[in-house]
C-alpha cells in the first residue's frame, strides 16, 4: 500500500514529536540512498547533538536507532525491511523516503516512530551548524520537474521546491569556515535548481565561487532534460576553480524509443550535445552517467545502441541498474522481463564500461597531478581528488586539505595508486 503525500502524510514538517522523544539519548544511525539521505543524515546529527542527543557505533549501545530508507528499486527495498525487522525490538525512529511512500509495507515488519524528512529540515535551519571534515553535503533542493514511469522517488519527495540562494550560500560558508574541502551540491535534480523561483543553476554556481577560501564544489546530478536549457550558462560557470569538472548525467538508455517510454524529456543527441559541449571546454573532464537495462519493452537493438552509446561516449563512471517495477509508476503495468536477462544484460553492460575505463586511464599512468585531500581511508592512507575529480589513494598519512602534486602508479578502474611528489 502507498501512502501519497498529503497535508496529513507523514512528511510534514510541522511533526517534531520525534526531537522530543530523541533529545538526551544515545543514538545510533544507519543510512542508505542518495547524497541527500547522506544530507538529511548531516542535518539531523547536528541537530540531535544540539538537543543533548550523543550518537553511537553501534545499534548495540543505542538507546535508540534511526534508519535512513532508500526504496528506489526493489533489491533496495527488500533491503530495507529485512534490516528494520531485524531492529524491530529497538526505539525504532525511520526516516528517508520509505514512510513517504511504504508506510503500510513498515508498520508489518515493525512499529517504529517515523521522522518527516522536511522536518529535518526544518527543524536544522533553526541550528545551523555543520561539522568539518573532508567533504560536506549541501542540500540545493528538494523533489523534481520530472515524470520519469519508472520512479518512485518523485512520488516520495514531491516536485521540486528549490531552497533560498542566501541560505545555500550561508551553509557552503559554514563548511569552508570548517575547513571542509570538497562541498558536494546536492538534490534529486541539481540541474533543476531555481526553476520555480525564476532562477538557474549557473547563477548560484556563481555565487557560491564568489566566496573567499579553500574548497572544492562537486555538483550532483543533473537531469539532461533540464541542462538543455541551460547548457551555454552552465558551462561556463565550471569555469572556477572553484568547482570539480566533474558531471553526473544519467542517460539511462542509449534508444531514443526507450527514452519516450521512460519519460525522460530528451534524446540520445541531446546528451550526445551537453556532454560534447562540456568536452570542448574542459577536455579532460570526468563523466558520469547511469544506464537502467530490462526496461520493459528494451530490445535486443535497444540494448545493443545503449552498449555502443557508453562505447562512443567513453565514461569515467557507468551506474547500470537492472529495472525494478515500482508501486504507483507508469511502467508498473508493463511485462516486466525475466531476472535472467536483466542480469545478462546488465553483465555485458558493465564489462564494456570496465574495457572504457581501462582504456581511457592508460593515458593518465605516469602522469604528475595535482591534488587535495578529501578523506581519510584508515591510519597511514587517504583519498584524494584532483581537478577533474578523478580519485587517488596515497599510502600516507596527510591532513584533510593537504594539496600537493602525486604520479599516478596504478589504474584501479575506479580510481588510482599514487605517490606524492610534493
């Protein structure tokens, strides 16, 4: 059963009796999803500390547990329950977009309270306060322009409500005072921002690069439905050095025919264009996407344009997601193909990206490039970024923000060995 949001859904921001029944415990937290769950999980430490709350390791040693939720697709969701029926006997306190759209699917493996994500929100905006550390979550808006058949997501998070210019800035000032280095912006879709207050992304890019300091802006995804329109501005504001030249730009299929049946709101030559106009400006810039395959009706020559898009668009980064029917979506009336062809064709998706990046790293062995440090892996090792985003572990132990110049040693697909030079 869904539970839609309404003005008496459990994702008003007016319901607080939940800070009430935290304040002064011991608290343990898990967290699943996107950035922004990682962002609201931010949010709500620094608010659960404010109120005399100390938060735990374990669930063991908590007075209470919060679980964070994701239910994008199924595997996740299943995920999900199985982990809050094995937590059922604790406080149970569940947030994250599962109560917005699977209250009912919870309350039969446990009756935990429930905290309104807005209501972290809400409630954080009266602290203020952020933690420093190597990277911090901006939240920049919350829900979507989209209508995406297969998403849950929008259903949860609503449509989109674009947070103030002034107070976006206000807490990327709070992470640099931190002395935080890679502030990553964030939302269900970045590239949305200011569309229902009249303004644009690259505005506010520009604007939080106006701020004095040491730090790095990563921007997080961005639909290419709503870069089309600001595609010129938006590349343009990269321009600082300010910012990763990194994007995120899920294509989701390779077929124009696909991309109709999922709603998508552009085609193949449209992404084919906002990443051709990023590459010309910023040769060396790092590209993500993500690829759903088994979408229903995808056939073998749709599957086929998807495996030779990521061939001629050459990525640093494939997310391929096998297509999971989701409650109160378009596509969940739709013939939904066998596991085994998901996973086969999910296989031969991921083994084409793997060969991309094998090829496209090549080049950078041997390479001396410069770096900052983001985060600390364990004792003697950390990881850090360079300008085009592209990550690098050093077997060493460095202070969060160190920069310096390395040469990369080894390709690990994902990210690099090195050896700091300076």
């Amino acid at each position: 059963m869904i539970v839609e949001r309404t003005e008496n859904a459990p994702g008003r921001a007016a319901d607080t009796g939940w800070l009430a029944a935290l304040a002064g415990k011991r608290v343990y937290i898990e967290t699943y999803g996107c950035r922004y769950n990682f962002g609201d999980t931010a949010n709500l430490v620094e608010v659960l500390k404010h109120n005399g709350s100390t938060l735990v390791n374990t669930a063991g040693e908590a007075e209470a547990v919060i679980l964070n939720t994701c239910t994008v697709v199924g595997p996740t969701e299943r995920r999900m329950l199985r982990r809050l029926a094995q937590l059922r006997e604790k406080n149970l306190f569940v947030t994250g977009c599962m109560p917005m759209v699977q209250r009912e699917a919870i309350s039969v493996v446990c009756t935990p309270n429930f905290i309104p994500p807005d209501a972290i929100r809400a409630v954080y905006r009266s602290v203020g306060t952020v933690e420093g550390g190597g990277v911090g979550i901006v939240q920049i808006a919350r829900g979507c322009l989209g209508k995406c058949t297969y998403c849950i997501t929008r259903t949860a998070r609503g449509e989109l409500k674009s947070f103030p210019a002034s107070e976006i800035r206000q807490k990327v000032q709070a992470f640099i005072h931190a002395g935080t280095m890679e502030i990553q912006l964030t939302a269900q879709d970045t590239g949305a921002w200011g569309r229902d207050m009249c303004r644009t992304l690259p505005e506010l890019l520009h604007e939080c690069c106006e701020l004095s300091g040491q730090y790095m802006i990563r921007v997080g995804m961005m639909n290419p439905a709503t870069v089309k329109g600001i595609l010129q501005p938006l590349v343009d504001a990269f321009a600082s050095d300010h910012i990763f030249k990194f994007v995120h730009l899920p294509v989701q299929s390779g077929s124009d025919r696909i991309l109709r049946r999922m709603g998508r709101g552009y085609t193949v030559e449209d992404f084919k264009t906002i990443v051709a106009a990023f590459r010309k400006k910023y040769p060396d810039i790092s590209i993500a996407t993500d690829m759903i395959v088994g979408f229903p009706g995808e056939t073998e020559e749709d599957f086929s344009m998807s495996v030779s898009l990521i061939d001629c668009l050459r990525p640093n980064k494939v997310n391929v997601t096998r297509y999971s029917p989701r409650p109160f979506t378009g596509a969940m009336q739709e013939k939904d193909f066998p596991d085994e062809v998901k996973k086969e064709r999910s296989r031969i998706l991921n083994a084409r990206a793997e060969h991309v990046y094998t090829a496209i790293n090549a080049p950078w062995l041997t390479r001396v490039v410069p770096f900052v440090v983001t985060e600390t892996i364990r004792p003697g090792s950390v990881f850090a970024r360079t300008p085009f985003y592209t990550g690098v572990v050093l077997n060493e132990a460095l202070p969060l923000g160190y920069t310096g110049q390395a040469i990369l040693k080894v390709d690990r697909k994902y990210f690099f060995i090195g050896e700091r030079l300076i």
